[in-house]
C-alpha cells in the first residue's frame, strides 16, 4: 500500500493536487416569504397559475404546514435581534469535511454497514461493502455540492440548463472516486476491511437513462461542464425501466425490461420537497386581470405532480460538484378512499399506475396513438417540471428582473424532445408571471437554445394538432401566436408561396401537427449541430430556408458548430487504467485528462521501440481482460492472440442489418 501510494503521488504530483480544504463562508440570503414560494398540499384542478410554486406540506394526504427549517443568523442590520446567533453551533459545526485518511474512511464506511445500511458484523456481504462505500462516497459529493451551490449563490454567476430526454451516465462509483481524487484512499480502506474494490464495482446497476449517442452525449456534457468549473445541471425523467434487457434466443431478439431500481440506489438524493404541478387537458378561459389587461388562463384537466431526485456530477481536480435533476411522476391525490371502500380495489389506486407510467419507461412504442400520447406527456412532463423549478430559483434572488433573465440563464434543448420548452416558457412567462408578450418572446428566443441530432426531415418530431388541443390546448394556442406573427414577418420579406409554407411552424400533410424543429429553430438564440459537416448538413440542407432567414437579418452567427466529444476520464482513465498510466507516464503528466491536445506529443515517440513494446503489452492486458469475461459469463472461450472486431450497441429495429 505504502509502494501504491508512492507510486501514485509521483503520477499525481503534489502541484496538481486539490489543498487540504475550508468550506466556503456559507451566504445567507433573504429570499421572500415562504408563502409565497410554497401552495397547498393538495392542487385544485380548477385552478390556475399556481406553476412555480412547490408545495408547502411533503405529504400526499395531509394539508399540515411542514416545520420551518433551521435559519442562518439574522443581519446585523435586522430589527429583531431576539433570534441572533440561535443556531450558531449548527453552522460551525457543519462548518468541517469528512477526514480522506485511511482510518476515517474505514469508520464511515462501517458506520455506513450498521446505522444506514442495518447490518451486522455477521451478515456482512461484498453487496453490503459496495453501498457502505458508496453511501461513504457520496457524503463527501454532497460536501462538495453543497459548497458548489453556496458559492454560485454568492458570485451570483450565469446558470446553465442542460435539457435532454436521455443520459447515459454509466457507473457512478469509479467515476466519482477518481474525480474526487480519492480512489487510492478508498482503495487501501477497503482492503484492510478485507475487500478488493474492483470486486465491489459490478453490484452497481447501470442507470436505464439513456440508450445511445444523444444520452451519451448529454452525459459527457455533464461531466465536461463540471470538470471545467461552469455552473450548468442538466434535467430529465427517472425512467423506472430504462429500454429493455436484450438477449438472442433460437436465433429471435428477446426484449425483457430494465428494471434498473430494483434495488436502493445509493448515488441518487430523493426531493420530496422540490415538487411542482403538471397539468394535462382542461380548457382555456379569457378574463380580464386586475389592471384591466385582457389574458388567458388553463384550467380544468388533471394534475400530475413532479417530484425531483437528484444525481451529483463531480468535476475532475476541482472543486466543483453540479447536479443532475431527475423527475418523478407521481399521482397529484395517493389513495381513492371512497373507491377503495364501495370495493373498487384498482380504482383506488389508479391515479398512481396513470402518473407512474409517465416516467416508467424511455422512449415508449408509439407506433399506436396511446404510445404518442404518452411520449408528449413525457416530454411536457420534464419540460415543465425543470422550467418551473429553474425560473423559481432565478427570479427569489433578492432584487431580480425578468429582464436579466438572459443574463442569468441558459437552457440547452437535447434534440427536439425538448422543444416544448418554448411554449412553456412562454405559458410562465405570460400567463403565470404575467410579462407581456412581446417581452416574453425577446426572452424566450434570448435564453433558449438547440442542439440538432438529425438531418432527416421525417425524423425531426411532428406533434398532431388534434392530440396538442386535447392534452396541451394552452400551449397549442400559443403556438398559432407565434407562427401567425412570424408569417406575418415572412409576407412582408418574401411575399406569400411555398418558401414560408417551409417556414411555418404547422404542416398541413400528411396530418395537420406542429413542426417542431421549426419552433426549436425559430425560439432558440443559437442552433448548433455535433459535428462540422453535420452543421453545414443542417444550414444548406435539414434548415435552409431558416439558415438563409436568419442570415437576411443580419443573424449569420445563429447556427454554430459544437463537435461532439467523449470524457477521456470514464473512458480511458477509468476504462483501461494500464493504458491512462502509459499516457502519463511518457507525457510527465497526467493533464492530458482535460486536455487531450496533449496527447499529439505521443506520436513523436510512435518508433521508439521500448514504447512499442509497452504499448503492445498493455493492449495484450485489455484482450486478456475480455478474454476473461467472455469465459467468466460463458459466451465464448477464445485465444488472447485472436484478432477482435467487437461491435456494442443495443439493436434498434431499424439497425438490426449492422
């Protein structure tokens, strides 16, 4: 251990290590009055307006305020001193870290294994000894979040807002540990309570988030985002199955599902205080307000509630720790009392199988209408739920206008699953805030932006108008606003035919819907696509007629490019360690982590031949390693000197010829 150590400290020179740390001055804030922020425990859905506001009582059957939490000591300018210093001790006290030595990491893990977990030193599994740790791990994440937090809240800093259908996160327990800097520590920890680390790795399921590209993506975005110290969370659905589990049997795919959550996930922090109202159907209803403006409001329909479980995304050697928020959907009323006592059992309980099959599985068969319904919930649902909870925490700083809201927020749409975020900003914005619509648009269309994942027409989202007017009618409303303005812009530029027939934000064939890569572009401040010729593919062809609008007004830096890329620490660094440490080693140091343009200085060595020979010998080591695992889970028994094309990918329909 001791060798390991030093081994590790030369790999990771003292310069480059994070210093021995004191927790940031904690920043109290005077944010309004809780009844303002909070509603009732039960909503009304004949009521309107009430978004943005998260629920006073946590419990599904009681209207009971909650207790008031602990508070920071009062200004020295504040009138009633009586409270001053009341909680002083709570404050220093949470003012220390947990210890990184050896020791204290094996006393948190076994406190973990006996006061969290309920175990005893003679029911004591390799499972145990992976949550105990990973429990152990996380305590230190929510250290740094929290810190994370306090100190955005102080620099008072520009947040962005990453919103994505998928992600597709991979293992939380490595990846944390090497991003803390800690994995040698947890390392020598557990092996002298009699646990290799590496044995612990494969209890932790798989995350059923994302499926391919766009959730990877979405997922080193994440990472990129907090290695580089930039204040950005992302946003999405606790899908409860992911896809599927897939296996091949007498020559057929067979689909099972992916109930990744069938056991307690450690890394994830329920919320059930981060709760918001999500209304499907109902009706629109004109009135006139109390300054005499004439607005709409949607009532009616039902109401889902959003409830929020958060996923902590550690940067690497920083100090940062930002968030992935995922919703819940739960039923707005729990139990049907007087179903359940005329003996309609299932009645009683069906309002939740209704809301849980919002965030029950990731990308739902639609090739019937019940299916498409309920993708555009799904979407609404996530939509809603984060811009909801996003513009409450900008707009209960102290002093703040919607007017700085471009200054303060940017929201990144993950391909047009997310494009609804349009029109609810608008609805927020409008109806609940009550901005008018001319200054709500300039803000929409300045805080918004879009990444395209498609140059196929057929597959950017057509959402019918029939199933909007039933489901989202406040927002299909909105929608023909919007459009008609723009047409009307477009009439007086380009006359009327079929080149603003392209540009309207509605299809007529093959059904009337709304296009809503169209809304995505047209809303958005910036579009970019994932690659260089991907979004030259997307300006001279998917939205050329947009690309050449935009241009005419004078917009010609509104489609970018932003290339695709991968974390090289999951994937090198935590995928095929031999490798990361030849890396390391013969570039002197390991920064070519986060910049991997340091890597370039490898092919002047490319004919030295004692790096040959270390180069093949560590490939040697990852075929053994599969070698080892095709045999261990008795796929194949093959010769390490074997020349392997290995493909992994889950097989779609419509990629099954690959």
């Amino acid at each position: 251990a001791i060798l390991a150590q030093a081994i590790l400290a030369q790999a990771f020179p003292p310069w480059l290590q994070p210093p021995r740390r004191r927790r940031r001055p904690i920043v109290h804030f005077r944010y309004p009055p809780a009844d303002e922020m909070t509603t009732s425990s039960v909503w009304d859905p004949n009521a309107a307006n009430f978004e943005m506001k998260r629920k006073a009582s946590f419990s599904l059957f009681s209207a009971g305020e909650p207790s008031a939490r602990p508070c920071p000591p009062l200004d020295k300018d504040e009138k009633d001193k009586s409270k001053k210093g009341e909680h002083e001790k709570l404050w220093k006290l949470m003012g220390s870290y947990k210890a990184n030595d050896v020791e204290s990491i094996q006393r948190d893990v076994v406190s973990q294994v006996e006061y969290s977990l309920a175990c005893t030193r003679f029911s004591f599994s390799r499972e145990d000894a992976y949550r105990a740790a990973s429990l152990a791990v996380r305590d230190r994440l929510l250290e740094s979040f929290n810190d994370t937090n306090d100190w955005y809240a102080q620099q008072d800093c520009k947040r962005a807002y990453y919103l994505s259908a998928e992600y597709l996160l991979g293992r939380a327990f490595q990846n944390a540990l090497v991003n803390l800097d800690l994995e040698p520590q947890f390392q020598d920890a557990l092996m002298g309570l009699g646990f290799e680390m590496e044995e612990l790795y494969p209890f932790e399921a798989d995350p059923g988030l994302g499926n391919g590209g766009l959730g990877r993506l979405a997922a080193c975005f994440l990472d990129s985002m907090a290695t580089l110290s930039l204040p950005c969370w992302g946003y999405g659905i606790r899908y409860s199955y992911g896809i599927f589990k897939q296996t091949i049997k007498d020559g057929w795919q067979v689909e099972k599902p992916d109930y990744w959550l069938a056991k307690p996930v450690p890394w994830e922090i329920p919320r059930p205080d981060v709760t918001y109202p999500i209304r499907f159907g109902g009706k629109c209803e004109e009135y006139s307000d109390e300054k005499g403006d004439w607005r709409t409001r949607w009532v009616a329909g039902e109401i889902i509630q959003a409830m929020a479980y958060d996923n902590l995304i550690p940067g690497f050697d920083t100090f940062n720790t930002n968030n992935l928020r995922l919703w819940r959907a739960l039923p707005a009323e729990e139990f049907d009392f007087q179903a359940f006592n005329e003996f309609r059992y299932a009645e009683a309980v069906d309002n939740r199988r209704k809301a849980e099959d919002l965030s029950a599985v990731l990308y739902p068969n639609d090739d019937e209408t019940a299916g498409k319904v309920l993708r555009l919930k799904q979407q609404y649902f996530f939509v809603s739920a984060s811009l909801q909870d996003l513009l409450r925490e900008f707009i209960r700083m102290p002093n703040r206008k919607w007017s700085e809201l471009p200054q303060k927020v940017a929201i990144q749409m993950n391909d047009t699953h997310p494009t609804l975020a349009v029109l609810e900003m608008m609805r927020l914005l409008v109806d609940v805030q009550r901005l008018n619509w001319a200054e709500a648009w300039d803000l929409t269309r300045k805080t918004c932006n879009y990444t395209n994942h498609t140059v196929m027409p057929e597959a950017l989202e057509k959402w019918p108008v029939d199933m909007m007017q039933e489901y989202l009618p406040r927002h299909l409303g909105i929608c023909g606003e919007i459009n008609k303005q723009f047409m009307e812009e477009l009439k007086e530029m380009y006359g009327d035919g079929p080149k603003i027939w392209g540009l309207s934000l509605f299809q007529e064939e093959p059904f009337k819907g709304i296009r809503m890569g169209n809304l995505a572009v047209l809303g958005s401040n910036k579009v970019n696509g994932v690659a260089a010729l991907h979004t030259e593919i997307v300006k001279k062809e998917t939205f050329a007629d947009f690309y050449q609008y935009f241009c005419a007004k004078g917009e010609k830096d509104k489609f970018v490019n932003m290339t695709n890329g991968v974390t090289p620490r999951r994937w090198i660094h935590c995928a095929n360690r031999p490798l990361s440490d030849l890396f390391t080693k013969h570039l002197g140091t390991h920064k070519w982590l986060v910049d991997m343009n340091l890597l370039k200085a490898m092919i002047k060595k490319k004919d030295d031949p004692a790096l040959q020979k270390e180069w093949m010998a560590v490939k040697r080591q990852a075929k053994q390693r599969l070698v080892d695992y095709l045999k261990t889970n008795n796929i194949l028994e093959a010769d390490v000197d074997s020349l392997f094309d290995c493909q992994f990918k889950r097989i779609h329909e419509y990629k099954r010829q690959l």
